[in-house]
C-alpha cells in the first residue's frame, strides 16, 4: 500500500485525504494542533456527493512524518512555502502535486524537495463543515501534468491520477498541464481580483456588456490581456477563460479572494494577477491590466496595517473638494 | 451690492457663502430644511485661517429664490442635476460658476439656465463642523475661466473673480480654465480611484516606485495616461499632475470617494475616471486604466445593493478552488 501525505487540510485538502484515505495509507499535515488532535480521534467525514467516514493519521509536526510515495500540497498559496520548508525531505524519494491556485507554487516546492513535482490544477469545490466534516460539492477533475523544469515523467503523473480515481475522484493525467493550469489562472486571476476591489461575488455584473461602464467588458479586456501573454510565453489555453467567467457569473459564488479581503487575510494576488504580470515582463509583452489589480491589492492589504496605526478623520467630518 | 446664491452648502460652499456675504447680498439654497433654518437662525461661522460670522438668507425651496448676479453651484458632482433644474431659470440674467469636482458638471448646467457659465475649480479645503460652522484649512486659489461652448466674456469670469477676492478669498481669472481643470481632473480621478479601491487614503503608497507591486506605479501609469488624453483632446496641462501627487501622498488624507465608499454613497467617478474615459472615447485614444477604475468603481456601488438582496455564504466556510 502506498503512503501518501496531504499538507493542508482546507476544504480541498480534506477531500483528497478522506478518498485517499480508501486506497492508500494517509497521513494529512495540519498547520494547528487541534485539527490533528480531532483528525487523528474522529477521522474524517465526507457528505454531499459521496458519504463515508475514514480513519487517518495527522499531525501539525512535520518531524514526525515518514518517507512518503506520494504528497499533495493543498494549502492556500501564501501557506506553500512555510508548509513545505520543514516537510520537503520526507518526499524526495516520491512525487509530489500542487495543487494552488494560480502560478509559482511549484517554483517553491521545487526548492524544498528533491521529489517528481507535478503540476495540478482542480475545479472540485467542498465546504468545510468542521476539522473533521468536509462536503463535497463540484464532483470535477483534477489534471496532472509534469513539473517541466523537473522533467517528471509522465507515467509518474499517470500513477498518481490513477490513485485519485481508485480513491472516488476525478482525475486525468495531461502531458502538459500548462493549457490547463493557464486557462484556470486566467480565469481565477480576472475573477478574483475584479471581485476582491468590487466586493462583488461572481454574478451577472462580471458578463454583463451592455453599458460603457459595466463590468463585463473589464473582464473581458483582462481575459484578452491574460491570453496575449499566454501566447507570449507558448502555451495554448485549453479552455476558454471568457466562457468560464459566463458560467460562473450566473453562481454569485463569493470567489475564494473576496473571502480573504473580507477577513483582512493576505490574498494570493502574487500566484493570480501578480503572476501573469511577471510572466508578461519575462516575455515583454505588455500587461497594464494585471499590474494594475495587481498593485490595488497589494495596495489594499497594505491598507488594513494602515488604517490600525492612523486614525483617519471620520468620513463624515471631512468635505474638502480633493 | 450684487446678488449671490451659493447652491449646495457642504465644506466648500459654505466657505464661498461666509466670504461673499462680505461683499453681497447671499443667500444660500440648501437640500435640508433644518439646515436652512439653522443659517437663518444662527448666521455662518468661519474659523480657522479666517475668524468671522456673517448673516445670510437660506431655503431649501427653489421657488422662493429671487434672480441673481451670480451664483456658485458647490453641491458635489452627483447633486448638480437635481440642485439646478428648480433653480436654474434665477440665473438666467447672470453668471454661474460650476465648482465641483471632474468635468462634464458644465454641461448640465447648460442644459438648465442661460447664465454665462463659469469653469470653476478650487484646491481651497476646509472642515464642516456644523451646519453653521465650517473650519477653513487650505487658503488655496479658486481658478475660474469660461465655458466655451456657451462663449462666455471673459469680462464677466473677471468680475466674479474679483468679487471672491474682496470677499477674503483666493481667486484667479484665466482666459483658458482648461489646463487647470483638468491637471485637478487628472489628479483627482487617479487619486481618488485608487484611495476608493484600496481604501487607504492618499499616503506615501501612492508615490512608492521601489519594488514593482508598489502603487505609485499605478498612479503614474494613471496620470501619464490622463496626459495623453489632455493631450489628445488639445488641452496643455497647468502642472503636473504627479507633481501633486507626490506632496499629497505625504498628507494621509482621505480623499472625497474614499469617504463616499465608507459611507456607501454614491461615488463622482462619473466625472472623473469616468470622464476621462469618454473624452478619451471622443478622442479615439485608449485609457484603458482609467476605464478599468470607473468600472471597477460602479461595480463597488452595484456591490453595496447586491449584498443586501443575496446572502453570500459566509467566508469561514468556503474554501474552494475557485
């Protein structure tokens, strides 16, 4: 039996630890001691779409993991770095799956690891009821694809799909998963950032073009500027991100960066618009668009330290004309 | 001694009405009942760079407004359409200075009297402490200059000029209020834009350029393409815009649409970014940034009612991919 190692256990992370929980033997790396604590006492239920309960074994010392097979990192992006800095080692004889958000998780683990790096991208979506009840919701795949500058051969990235699918999940195994993860990243990028200056959750705003000022046509043109640099760097998107974005906006779903602003916690801008800013640099294409949300929220996250130490006067007390 | 009526009775307007009641016969048109009366009762406190009290006259009643030599319409941007159409018709015989923010408040003033209209703008700031006691700070110029398209004498934009300065105040008379106009629109539509979004007031983020996340970046790309625009249009800029910008961001003060977002009210970017963006439509030149800002800002007002209608899951309990 393979053992296999979920680093995060979020909504995502709880949903592969609990099918895979049902092939292979699964330890799961939580970032607070309580969380294991119920882990390792209740073990872990899935409702929704699939309902069964599975025992496991968690931990918030990465010391005390073994040697694994196969690991999937399934923190936020702002969490890749300090999750995988202590438990890298533990996957230099296996592979290991990424599964953020946006683009440069896999730069990071890279330089923590010696395993196979394999680049994931999924659309599965669950609610996390408590540390030990996750909901599975969007029953989509998961696609796998090697970690180029690795070189990761491809029957590395069949094998760990296959293990996803044996567990009760949808997964297929890409030879190159930079369509994909590019066509997500445009979209998620467009999407999250529009709604975390916004405030808006996606709904009918983000498609709507009837107006000069509505916003459809800002995400429209950061969906354009998305693809230019795409092409710019070689990769042909494998699904259209506009066609998404029209999907999505009938769901008013509150998109994961809104969530952040809300709770005043570090967004993953860097991996979302701040990637596809780099990316245009590093191929010097213009990208004003994604620099520009980029900076706002940056800007914005600056402003909740900010406004802590400066009280502003009140909204109300102030009618300059500036 | 001339007639003035002061339209709209905020920070600005009551400094403009406590000064010319000086020199003329004031009256004030207020939307408050209650802040007509306490005029009429109390009279109109100036402190600060200045210590006086005047009397002046004050309803929130159109119809009872007698015809005037002059009026000043100092309601924000959003208010002059439904400030002027009762009132419009009393300056019919007169002059009429606009003194919002932004551009295109002339031209609804157009469409409700035939006063010679007046280009007004102001860096004059001051604190409303009361509805018959405003705090005067900044002791800063007004520039007025014609309306073109309705070819105001200059004579007349020299005269109303004159009499702001024998009231105490600051004021110049310019053959062209173009440059000066829209070096402040250009200011204030990147400025405000960007405190909106961020919600941090105009601090020395905003002239930051060391790291490439740093919003002075934005601003400059925002005012450089405010530029191109003037340019486009045939207008030569009174000074930089970025100049200004660099000793704001030293102030920490909240701009107006920061406030207004606090607030939920809605926001002038109709007459800035807004603007820009159709005189650069007009022009055939792209804006896209300002563009994305006025987008970006109506979606923050579609935000306000949206979230009261729909119940968004709270943020604790998502956490998905998406």
């Amino acid at each position: 039996m393979k053992r296999v190692c979920i680093i995060g256990c979020g909504a995502i992370g709880s949903l592969y630890a609990a099918h895979l929980a049902r092939v292979a033997e699964v330890w799961v790396l939580t970032r607070r001691k309580e969380h294991a604590e119920a882990l390792n006492r209740e073990g872990l239920r899935v409702s929704g779409t699939h309902n069964f309960t599975v025992r496991l074994r968690a931990t918030d010392q990465a010391v005390e993991l073994p040697d694994f097979d196969l690991g999937i990192v399934a923190t936020k992006a702002a969490q890749v770095k300090p999750s995988i800095a202590d438990a890298g080692s533990r996957f230099d004889q296996g592979a290991l799956i990424s599964a953020q958000n946006g683009l440069g998780s896999e730069e990071i683990l890279a330089e923590h690891t010696r395993a196979q790096i394999i680049r994931g991208t999924t659309f599965m979506s669950g609610t996390r009821h408590s540390d030990t009840h996750v909901q599975y919701e969007l029953d989509t795949s998961t696609w796998l694809g090697p970690f180029e500058p690795r070189g990761t051969p491809f029957a590395i990235v069949q094998e760990a799909a296959d293990m996803l699918v044996q567990g009760g999940l949808k997964a297929e195994a890409l030879p190159d998963a930079r369509p994909a993860q590019w066509s997500k990243l445009i979209f998620n990028a467009s999407v999250n950032g529009v709604s975390a200056l916004t405030g808006l959750p996606h709904s009918p705003h983000f498609a709507a073009e009837a107006k000069s000022s509505d916003l459809g046509h800002l995400l429209h043109a950061l969906i354009d500027e998305g693809k230019e640099v795409a092409t710019a760097v070689g990769v042909e998107l494998r699904e259209d991100p506009w066609e998404m974005n029209k999907i999505g906006a009938m769901t008013n779903h509150p998109p994961s960066m809104l969530s952040d602003v809300r709770k005043q916690s570090p967004t993953e801008v860097d991996f979302l618009s701040g990637a596809i800013a780099r990316e245009a640099a590093r191929a010097q294409v213009p990208a004003p668009l994604h620099t520009a949300i980029y900076q706002l929220i940056r800007g914005k996250e600056a402003g909740w330290g900010f406004q802590h130490e400066n009280q502003p006067v009140p909204a109300h007390e102030t009618a300059d004309r500036h």
